[in-house]
C-alpha cells in the first residue's frame, strides 16, 4: 500500500486519530483509520514462583480487570523502554526491580493502531511505595502465584490480551534456558 495522504481527525494528549487515503497494489484507492498511540511498557514482576498483577476499572469494557502493570507516558515520549518500565512498576506497585530483562514486543492491534510494547521481566524486587497517577487512584495491586494466574486466565477472570501475550514471552524465556 501507499500512502497519498493523511489527515488528523481526532486528538487528545493519549492518541490521535487520522485518515489515510492510499493507492492499493492493484491500483484502487480507498481510506485507512490509524489510532497512534505511544509506545507501552509492560512489566511482569515475579519473585519466586509469585506475580504482581494490578486492578483498576477499564472505562471501555466498564469493567475492573487484573492484569500486569503497564503504560505509557506521552509526555515523555523519549524516554528509553527500560526507564519507562521502571517507571511504570514503581508508579503501579511501588516496586522496584534489581533486574530487568527484555522479553519482546508486543503489537497491540496492528490492524488499527501503531502502538507496540516492549515486556520486561523484572526480578531482585523490593517492596516501596506506589506513585499513581490520578486517573489510577482506584487502583489495587497484590501477589498471586503463578497457578492462580494461570487459572484466572482459563476463567476469563484474566482477559487483557497484553498481560497474557506478556505471560507467553515469559513462558518460551523459561524455556530456553539450560
């Protein structure tokens, strides 16, 4: 595809929308709806055979939701991925991690949106205090093993599609180690 132009429809400081008008490869135009978005980092905190998951209300589904801790920060867009996970896990969890290890990318919904994430693993963990942004104040966080995890995945319990793509990157690391 080739893109003949673009316009903004939509913006606010978290996203913008815009309209691409492209030529496809047979020659037809048509219109692409793109959601940008900046960059997120998702971070799995383990310590033994225990996670740290968080819960808050997600406004679209009308739902509260555990899941990893994770964001963004528009206005700091060029801050490295690493400090942004610990950025995040701090603000979250009030965590800090000796270790952090990159686990891959994720591409929220590449048929929409150029948002994409980076997975950390983070380990050598000690306990602080949470510096949440005012939108998180409803915000819980809290230790569950991993087979808990698990199951609350099997039940729908755990539905955010990061947090379980997350939990896979996590798992084919384990794998490959000797």
């Amino acid at each position: 595809m080739e893109s003949l132009g673009t316009r903004q429809v939509y913006a606010n400081p978290w996203m913008t929308v815009r309209e691409d008008e492209i030529k496809r490869a047979d020659g037809s135009s048509g219109i692409y709806g793109v959601v940008d978005k900046p960059d997120f980092a998702l971070i799995i905190p383990l310590d033994g055979e225990r996670v740290r998951l968080v819960e808050q209300f997600r406004y679209p589904i009308g739902l509260r939701r555990w899941e990893f801790p994770q964001g963004t920060a528009p206005d700091r867009a060029d801050s490295g991925p690493l400090e942004l996970a610990r950025r995040e896990l701090r603000e979250e969890t009030g965590l800090r991690a000796g270790r952090m290890i990159e686990l891959g990318v994720l591409d929220v919904a590449p048929g929409m949106s150029s948002q994409r994430g980076r997975v950390f693993l983070a380990t050598d963990l000690s306990e602080g205090f949470h510096e949440r942004e005012h939108e998180e104040q409803d915000m819980r966080s809290a230790w569950f093993p991993r087979a808990d995890f698990e199951s609350m995945v099997s039940k729908g319990e755990i539905s955010d599609a990061q947090s379980i793509a997350a939990y896979t990157l996590l798992l084919l690391h384990e794998h490959s180690q000797p």
